[in-house]
C-alpha cells in the first residue's frame, strides 16, 4: 500500500518534544493521554503506514521515565460499562492494560477511581485491586465542578482527593475509555504537588485533530467522521489566533474548556502556562506526515466507511438516524459519496449478475475481485479465497480446497451444531485451507498471501455476520456493507 506517514521521524520528534515539555516544568510532567496509546487502528487508516502501536513504541523510547496511572469512573464501574471494540468492562480492561504495560517494562504506580461516592461495585473492585497487590486511590465528586474555581481548587475540592505518590518524571495518565476523569485527575495532582512544593506541569497528548493541519484537511474531517457520536467538531483555535497570530485546529470541547481550565492552573500554580488549548497539546503527528495526497486519500475512505458503518448500525437497532445524517453532511464536506471505492459497484454488480449476495475487495495493484454466495461458501469466504488466489497468482479457476475438506464442516455445523446455514464462514474457510496446507502446495501458498491483504478494502452488498467481519478485521481488511440484510424478516443473526 502506498505510505503517508514516517514512524521513525514521529518517534524521535515525539518523544524530543515530551523531554522539553518535562524540562519546561522543571522535571515533572503529567501527561493526559487521549485516544489509544495502542491498536490505533483509526490512526494507521487514516494515515497510511503509521503503525497501531507507535505511540506506544516512542513511550518505551521513555520508558526509565515514565509512570502510568490509570483512571477509572468509579459510576463506570457500578454500571458496568464496556468497551465497545473489544467487548469487555472498563474494570477488567483497567487490569488488561495494567497488564500490557508491565509486560513492555513500564511502571504502574497506581489506579484512581474517579468519581467515587460510595459505589458498592467500586468497592468491591478497590478490594480486588489491593488483593491484587495494586495501589488504589480514591477522587471524589466536587461541588460546582468544573465552574466554581474557589471551591474546587481549595482543601475542600482537589485536596479532599487522595494524592497520588509518583516517582518518575513523566506521569502517563490514561484510561480505559472517554469520561474516565484523566483531565481532572492531572489537576488534582497538580494541586497537591504545588502544595507540597513540588514543581510540576500538565499537557495532553490527543493525535486528533492534527492542530498543524488546515481545518477541512480530510484526516480532520476524519476526525469528525470518527467521532460523530459525541457530537464533536473541528474548530479554529481562537485563543492561539488571539494570542500568536496563528491559524491552528482544535476541537469544540477543548475550546470550550479552556477558559475554565486557564482560570484553575492560573489558582493552582500562580500563573497559567498556556494561551491556547493548542499550546497544552505536545502532538507532533504532522509533522511525520511523508506523503499528503496519500494521507488525504485514505482519509476519504474512511470517512466513507463511518457512514456505512452508521448506516448498518441505524439498519440493525433503528437507532442513530441523526448520525447517519451528520455523516452524509461530513461525506459532502469531504466532497466524497457512497461510491467512493470502486469495490462498492463491482459487488452490487456481481449481486445483480449472479441473484446472490456479493463481496468484493480492491488488491493492492488496484485490481477488484469479486466473490458470491454459494452452496459451501458464504460471500465473505468466497471473495477472501478469490483474493487471495489473486495476490498469490493462483489460477482463479483451480479449487484449493477440496469439497471433501469443507463438506465435513458442514455437516457438523447443521448435524451437531444445530446450524441453519451450512456455508462456511470466512473463520473456518481458512481452517479447512489451513488443514489443506499441510498436503498441498497450492493451498500453502494461498495462505500465505493472508498478509498481503491488510489494508484492502471490502464492501459487501448485505450485511454480513459479526463472524466475518472480525475476521476481516483481524485480517487488516477494512470492511463496508450496503445497509440491508440477505433475506427479509424480523429476526437476523
């Protein structure tokens, strides 16, 4: 695939530009960290060879100074909330990460249960967390947050918090997803530090939107597309205009907050830092960017694919219509529809053709393949098998799997799995060619083009089963489907 982005360059930069930040508050910075700190996949879309874990890769460039403190909603907790793209509670993903960073060698000092007013679930969870051998502190709801200023940077607001002890210069301050109370924790530190006598700053590390990028640049737009649920939107900075005669981006929420945010650092350290909130931010993502059409390109797809992914979204439960709408307004900003992607035509083509629900994917070299549903195969299964006779050069009309491979599977879906549909996923269509491989030349070197596939483009013309679509997406193929089901009923699967 043609590459936008420079990883080597955005790692050195990135992480000169955090040591500065450190040194500019005399040794110890906490740094709010927005978004994924890995599996970035909404970056590495949209800014094409930036990899998921970068951000992660330039932090272990860090690591003997960096600390993690994990936030978490104690209200999360209690209503169980969970993460949408991996399917777990905040509570076990806050163990998942803690995980994750220990096994890459980074220090976790603490957890802090934001929020917190007595939740029995939170309760219980600080008793797993210190069984755990975990340091749990607790910040309480204050009155009047975040407007009335004396109050919540008083004995009373921020100092009622527990303080957390660090021990490093860089204080990393993430959670396992939005409304998790990162920002208030950052200050609430910077409150009992200033106290203490300790000098220490904040700034926030958000890779979106890219402040040195033109507002309706399409990654921005992208931004939008992205975050269409929390009604966010891109703006012009108008404190940094103000202050520095400089045309930056920033989004609605940041700009909106700023002045309260000023007025609390201007109580808790005597003067604020910051003109702006672009100058709190230390991203330094665009300037890593090595190839801008290619960038504004794949930024255009994935606009296109959060509004098929809305639509889908509207099609399954009724609900979300207005972001379906914003996100045809935010396909028209970017100057781009429906048909963006030629994979769209060729499987709506090939499901006119042949009566049957169609796929199709754009190789690499810019050719579409197609595939349909069929007696042993699904549409997802037979598209991935066809693309991948394609990338490997494999005559597209010799069968690498045997029916007898597949009629097995089959029957056990139907016999003993109590399956009404006896076609294969696209999950078992690689175990029966995986099985295949271990006799068969052929089919050994049709699965080794698996690779050669991600970052391609799929639309199917129905929606498909939440099967393939992981599997897709395991794959690296970006997955789009027209926002109607195979058959009519009530009642889908």
């Amino acid at each position: 695939m043609r590459q936008g982005f420079d990883n080597d360059k955005y790692i050195e930069l990135q992480a000169d530009n955090i040591r500065r930040r450190i040194a500019q508050f005399g040794g110890k910075l906490y740094l709010e960290f927005g978004g994924k700190l890995f599996d970035d996949y909404h970056a590495s879309r949209v800014l094409p060879g930036f990899e998921p874990d970068v951000k992660f890769r330039m932090l272990r460039s860090l690591a003997d100074d960096v600390e993690i403190v994990i936030a978490v909603n104690a209200n999360h907790i209690e209503k169980a909330k969970v993460r949408g793209d991996l399917g777990i509670t905040y509570d076990e993903d806050v163990l998942r990460l803690i995980d994750v960073f220990r096994s890459h060698g980074f220090l976790v000092g603490s957890v802090v249960l934001t929020q917190y007013a007595g939740q029995s679930a939170a309760d219980a969870y600080r008793r797993r967390l210190e069984g755990l051998g975990i340091t749990c502190r607790l910040h309480y709801p204050i009155a009047g947050y975040p407007h009335d200023i004396e109050h919540i940077v008083s004995d009373d607001g921020y100092g009622r918090n527990d303080y957390i002890e660090t021990s490093r210069p860089l204080v990393v301050v993430t959670a396992p997803g939005p409304g998790s109370g990162k920002l208030a924790t950052c200050l609430s530190q910077l409150y009992h530090e200033h106290r203490r006598g300790i000098r220490a700053g904040y700034a926030k590390y958000e890779t979106f939107p890219v402040w040195n990028l033109p507002l309706n640049h399409p990654v921005n737009i992208a931004y939008e597309a992205a975050t269409v649920d929390l009604d966010d939107a891109n703006i012009i900075d108008p404190f940094h205009l103000e202050a520095y005669g400089e045309t930056t981006v920033n989004y609605n929420r940041d700009v909106e907050a700023f002045p309260v945010l000023k007025a609390m650092m201007e109580r808790i350290m005597g003067s604020s830092p910051y003109a702006s909130p672009t100058d709190m931010g230390v991203n330094m993502v665009g300037f890593a960017i090595s190839d801008d059409e290619a960038c504004r390109e794949a930024s255009r797809m994935e606009i296109v694919r959060r509004y098929f992914a809305a639509a889908d979204a509207f099609k399954r439960t009724g609900d979300g219509l207005e972001q379906v709408e914003r996100l045809r307004s935010i396909m028209k900003k970017a100057g781009v529809d429906e048909d963006l992607s030629p994979a769209r035509g060729a499987a709506l083509d090939k499901e006119r053709a042949t009566g049957a629900p169609a796929g199709a994917m754009v190789l690499p070299d810019g050719r579409v393949v197609t595939g349909k549903t069929g007696d042993l195969l699904g549409a997802a299964s037979a598209l991935l098998m066809n693309a991948l006779k394609a990338v490997t050069g494999t005559d597209d009309e010799l069968t690498v799997i045997d029916d007898a491979a597949i009629e097995p599977i089959c029957r056990l879906k139907t016999d003993h799995l109590n399956s009404a549909n006896r076609r294969l996923h696209s999950d078992e269509t690689l175990i029966a060619l995986s099985i295949t491989s271990a006799t068969s030349p052929v089919a050994s070197r049709v699965i080794n083009g698996l690779e050669r596939l991600r970052g391609c483009d799929a639309f199917f013309s129905v929606i498909i089963s939440p099967t393939d679509i992981d599997l897709y997406r395991r794959l690296g193929i970006n997955v789009c489907c027209e926002p109607k089901y195979e058959r009519t009923g009530l009642y889908h699967r």
